[in-house]
C-alpha cells in the first residue's frame, strides 16, 4: 500500500509541476547521468526524530551530471520544475513524503561534465499515522508532460540516505476528510468549442476513504478508481461541449463524495467559464441620388451588439478607405461622417462597409452594408423653329418648341421662356400625363410674336427650355430661330385728272409706269405699276430711300416725282403715291379758229427767218396754202413739207406757252427740233418731226380745257380775215 502511495505521489507531483509552472528546457535524459557524493556522513545524511509535519534540516550533496555533447540544461532540481525526488527504503517501498531540492542559484551546464551542490530536505506528512523508524534514501528524476514518454530514473549510485523515527502525538485521532480542487484549460469560450475540466481530489484526513466519486451538474457522475489513503490524491478528466443553451456566465460545480465506516464525507468546487458571444453590426446611410462633381456625405454606424468587448475593430469601406481602427465595449456604437465627391464621368455609386472585431480569444466577427447612389445625368434638348422665314411690321410669327430629355432621369417642371416671345404655352407629349418630362417623351410648345417696325432684323430669339430632376437639379438648353425682318414701300400711281395733286375719288390708276428705287444716290430696283396701278418694292432693310417716278411722254406730275422714304426694319411704307395728269392740248385746227384766244397766248417767236410779232403773221401760218403761194405759185416739195411743219410747229408753240409742256419736255424739244428742221433743207426729216408735233398737239385734245380758260367760240372767218399769208410766200 505504502508503494502504490508512492507512486502516485509521483504521479502528482508530476502533474501540479506542469499545470502550475512553464516548462523549463531540458535534454534528452538518455544522455545525462547523476551520482550524488554525500557532503557530510559517510552513512546518512540526516538521522533524528520529528513527529508528522516536521521538515529535517537542510542536508548538502554533491550532483554531478554527465551531458552528452554540445547538450544545455537549466539547473535548479526542484518539485516544481519539471524534476523529481523518490522517497524509498531499503525494500523498494516508495512513499510520498514531501521532498524539497534547493541548489541556490539557475546553473547551466555548457559543458559534458559539471558538479552543482544541492541542499535536501524531507517532511513527515502531517496525515502520518505510524509510529517508528524510517530508512530511506531520495533520488533525483526528470519529466516529461506527455504521457508518450514516462519519466525515468536517471544516474549512478543509491541516492541521499536518510532515518527517520516518527513520534505520532496522543491527540492524533482518525479523521474522514475529502477536499476537491476543479480547474480547467479556459476561463472563456464560445458555442462549440470543448471546454476540459480537471477535479483533484485530495484525502485530507488522517484514514483511508473509499468508494470515492465525483457528481457534476455539467459532465455527470465520475467514479474514482480504488481508495484514497490519508494524504494521497488523484486527478481525473471531463468535457463539456458548450452548447447554445449553456447559460453565460457558465457555472459548473463538482462534489466529491467518500466513505468511511458507512460514513460519507464530501466537498465541492466550481468553476466559471464565460461563454463569449461576440457580435458586431454596421450601418450605413448616404443621399439616394447625386450628380457628378457633388460631394455626398455618408453616415456609417457600426456597433458592439454582442456580450464581450471587441478591442481590435475595423471599419473600412471598398470605396471611402479605412474610417476606423479602435476599441468598442458591449453595446458601444460609434458613427463616423465621411464624404466623398462624385467623380466625372460616373455610373451609379455602390460601395460598402466591412466592420470586424475579435473577442478576447481571437474570434473574428464582421458585418457588412452597402449603399447605392444613383448618380443622376440629367439633360434637356430643345429645338425651336418659327413659321415664317421673313415677316413684316404687325406679322404674327408663331413659334414651336420642341423639347426632349437626351439624359437618365425624368425631368419636372419643365418649361420654355422666349427672350422675345415670352412663355411658351404646352401643346402636347405627355403621354402618361404624370406631369414629368420622360426619356421617351417629345414635348410640344408654341408662342407668339407680333413684329414691330424697328424690331433688330434679322430677329434672332433666343428660347430657353429648363426642368428640374427628383432633387431639384435645374438642367437647361437653348436655341434660336432667325426670321429676315423685310421691309418694303408701296404706292399707286393714279391719273390726277384735274391736275389738283390729290388722288380723288373716281381717279384711277395708272398701269404700266416704271417706278425708281434709289439709296445712297445710286438706283437699286425698279418695278411697273400694276393694273391698279399699285407698286411695290419689297425686301428691303431698314434704311433711307427715295423712290421715283419715269415720266412718260404727254404726262406731267401732279404730285413730287419722288419721295423719300426713311423704313426701320419690318416696315411697311404705303401710300407712296404720285399723281399724274396728261397735258392739255389742242390741235392746230382750235388754235386757226380762236383768233383772239389765239393771240393771247401767243409770244413773240422767230421760226427760221420769220418773226412772229403780230397776229396777222400768227394767223398766215394756219392759213397760207401749202402746195401754192399767195400768188397761186406752186410750192417746191421742201416748202410744201416746211409749210406742213409750220403749222404743227405754231400750235405745238401755242400748247406749250398755254398749257405747259410734260414732265419730259417733250413739247420744247419738238420745238426746238422743228424749228431746226424748218430752217434746213432736209424734207424727211421736216415731214418726220411734223409728225411727231402733230402727235404731240393731239395727245391731250380730247381733255378738257384747265378750270379758268375760255377760248370763247370758234371764228374761222375773223381769223382768215387777218391771216397775211403772202408773210409765208418765201420759206424759209
């Protein structure tokens, strides 16, 4: 019983050295060897009385230890650096005494061979119930943490020798006592992981104990194998999966239970394991639409939402960078703002945010969230057109919009503004009627405008078309329309037939009269007056110009023969008229007739080598025979054609001073032409412009005499009475 003892006091001590301390280095053991020379006594170290729980003083040895090449160990030797002490006698019974080596100070063996002194010393457990002698000795021994290779005994010679006789008081009773000590490898866990507890139990008492088990309100009942004698202890195992139903903190408590003479003796331990569950929640937020070049501010919120602190979190977003790195306890939340501008070009923006944490056992946990910017283009088309390409003064020019949106996004509020024309009116396009402008949609606006004379010219206006997307961005475009403002001056000719320079009622116009257009003293245009006698000059700029008339033969004007017109741009310059009136004219025939009329008219004229002073002459030129003289002498065919002429020329004369030639003189050069035809000798051409005087004195015989003449009655007698014809004998 007292080497089964023995053995397992080995075996604890072995197992409390490494829960309870690192694990110094050390050698293979195969390569050391050990021999222990006595410092003092040739036979035993130490030799008294003690009673139990008394130490023996301090005994001194010598150890020498034998490395094996280019091998390092770690001196001190005691119970709790992973070497050992054996407490034997003479007859291979090991007990557990308690056993302390102490060398002093770490030694290190960095050669083969080397001596350290060392001071042992043994207790008498205090649990020790028998009187009497005792011989032992105490060996060094190394291990091992692993039950894959078992300790060994190490070394040369019997060890130290001790003799101990026990004194076992008179107040040294049995007594039935059990202690338990629970631990296990974690004092934190997560759901899943296996959770190891260790249960030493320990007889505390001064008897042996049996039956001895152990209840746990997590692992069950476990049986400890044989009895427990005083001082001895062992150390059993069990696990624990943690389950998601496990409360957190998780307590577990173990209760040992032994028997002593159908007495029961017990004790109990616990040990807490926190169950983490850690756990992390980000959010994020930001606008739901932007533009290119806008600066959109994010809001990311990240939070502690499990039962243990995260001291090693990050935020960070695929798009915003790192925004965080830091600490947060339970339920700690933390917001950040970050902003970032939308950069040109630019689709829709989603990005997202990653936060992560790891608990005190290292376990990673992240969340993540995302958020999508629509990145809005919005546009505007608009194109403008007018109804007329040119226009005049009080023209009404109607204006049609046609506005579309070329971009992503419906568009509201949409409207046309003319820089002339004003607000444009909505015609048509909305086909879903819901009031937006959409991506497939063609709109429709019209306006008006009414030219006014002096508008600029061209008239060049300006529409612009706007609307607003869902966030109230205003997008606008523009486009023109050019109308030619054309000016133009009208007018009538009209035949002023009492010559009073007024176009009265019942005068008519004259057709076919070509009318002048002049600027800057040069003649630009030129039109006929129509079957009304109407005339136009159109397309005209603004500007200063006269327009004349182009008198025609046995015509004169009543009115100016031109006037000036001074046209701003758009125009319409009217009444432009000029009055005209044929001459008056009587035929040689009146004019042999009305001898006093006659003669009041008349003037003093020469005609070759005539001169006409009194009326007897006047009245021999009607009078005189053409083809004979006063003597009945024929005439020669020149004189004969002279005489022709003679009588045209005196009535042409007598028109002109009595009513006045037209506006192209065309009497005086008659006149002029006859009375130089009369004088030579050439015969066509007297017969020629006879001709043309006689036309002349015929053009306006049909009119009425001008308001004031009266020629009084014809008296062909009177006036041949005094008609010296024989004047005319001799020509020229």
């Amino acid at each position: 019983m007292k080497r089964e003892l023995c053995l397992f006091l080995i075996a604890a001590l072995a197992f409390s050295m490494f829960a309870a301390f690192p694990r110094l280095a050390y050698a293979d053991p195969a390569n050391f060897s050990y021999s222990y020379p006595v410092v003092q006594g040739p036979d035993f170290a130490y030799v008294g009385n003690l009673t139990p729980g008394d130490w023996t003083p301090w005994v001194k040895v010598n150890v020498t230890i034998s490395t094996g090449a280019g091998e390092t160990i770690t001196f001190p030797v005691t119970q709790t650096g992973g070497w050992f002490a054996e407490v034997s006698d003479s007859g291979g019974n090991k007990w557990n005494w308690p056993v302390e080596a102490v060398p002093g100070p770490t030694y290190t063996w960095n050669s083969t061979t080397d001596t350290v002194t060392v001071k042992i010393r043994v207790q008498v457990p205090t649990n020790w119930t028998e009187e009497g002698c005792v011989t032992f000795n105490v060996k060094l021994y190394q291990g091992y943490d692993s039950g894959t290779r078992p300790r060994k005994t190490i070394g040369s010679g019997d060890g130290v020798h001790f003799k101990v006789c026990v004194k076992i008081p008179p107040s040294a009773h049995p007594a039935a006592t059990v202690s338990i000590v629970k631990t296990a490898n974690v004092t934190m866990a997560h759901v899943g992981d296996v959770i190891e507890y260790y249960f030493n139990v320990t007889n505390t008492g001064n008897v042996k104990l049996t039956g001895v088990y152990i209840n746990d309100n997590l692992t069950g009942r476990i049986n400890i194998t044989g009895d427990l004698g005083p001082g001895e202890w062992t150390v059993v195992k069990a696990t624990h999966s943690v389950s998601g139903n496990d409360p957190n903190p998780l307590v577990n408590n173990a209760t040992v239970y032994a028997y002593y003479d159908r007495n029961v003796v017990y004790a109990w331990d616990t040990w807490t394991v926190d169950i983490l569950h850690p756990a992390i929640e980000v959010s994020k937020s930001g606008p739901e639409y932007a533009h290119e070049g806008d600066t959109i501010t994010y809001t990311i919120t990240v939070k502690n939402t499990g039962d243990c602190p995260l001291p090693d979190v990050v935020v960070s977003d695929d798009v915003l960078g790192s925004i965080y790195s830091g600490v947060l306890d339970v339920g700690e939340e933390k917001t950040f703002t970050v902003t970032y501008t939308v950069p040109s070009p630019s689709g829709d923006i989603t990005n997202s945010v990653t936060a992560s944490g790891k608990d005190a056992l290292g376990l990673t946990v992240n969340d993540t969230a995302s958020w999508t910017v629509d990145v809005l283009h919005p546009a505007i088309a608009i194109k403008k057109s007018a109804d007329k390409d040119k226009a005049y003064a009080g023209d009404t020019i109607t204006y049609t919009y046609t506005v579309t949106n070329p971009g992503d996004t419906p568009l509201k509020d949409v409207t046309v503004v003319d820089d002339v024309a004003g607000a444009a009116t909505y015609v048509s396009g909305d086909t879903d009627g819901d009031g937006l402008l959409d991506m497939d949609e063609t709109w429709i606006f019209t306006a008006t405008y009414t030219v006014e004379a002096g508008d600029p010219d061209p008239l060049v206006n300006n529409a612009t078309a706007s609307g607003k997307d869902i966030t109230d961005y205003e997008v606008t475009a523009t486009d023109t329309a050019t109308v030619d403002l054309v000016a133009k001056i009208c007018g009538y000719k009209f035949y002023d037939a009492n010559a009073n320079g007024v176009w009265d009622d019942g005068e008519q116009g004259l057709s076919g009269w070509t009318i002048e257009l002049w600027q800057g003293g040069e003649k630009i245009a030129e039109t006929t007056t129509g079957p009304d006698g109407s005339y136009c000059f159109d397309g005209l700029d603004a500007g200063v110009y006269v327009v004349k008339e182009v008198a025609q033969q046995y015509w004169k004007c009543t009115t100016s023969s031109s006037i000036t017109v001074e046209l701003q741009s758009g125009e319409i310059s009217g009444n432009n008229n000029f009055g005209n009136a044929k001459i008056v004219t009587r035929t040689q025939g009146f004019w042999a007739t009305h001898p006093d009329y006659t003669w009041s008219v008349w003037s003093k004229e020469t005609i070759g080598s005539k001169t006409i002073d009194d009326d007897r002459k006047l009245f021999g030129a009607f009078w005189s025979n053409i083809a004979y003289t006063s003597t009945g002498k024929k005439r020669t065919l020149l004189d004969q054609a002279r005489m022709q002429l003679l009588q045209q020329l005196v009535a042409a004369m007598l028109n002109v001073k009595a009513f006045g030639d037209d506006d192209l003189g065309t009497g005086a050069k008659l006149i002029a032409a006859g009375k130089d035809a009369f004088a030579g000798t050439d015969r066509a051409k007297i017969l020629s412009i006879a001709a043309q005087l006689e036309a002349f004195n015929k053009s306006g015989d049909n009119l009425p005499l001008p308001p004031g003449v009266n020629p009084g009655p014809a008296d062909p007698k009177k006036a041949q009475a005094i008609a010296n014809i024989g004047f005319w004998d001799s020509l020229p």
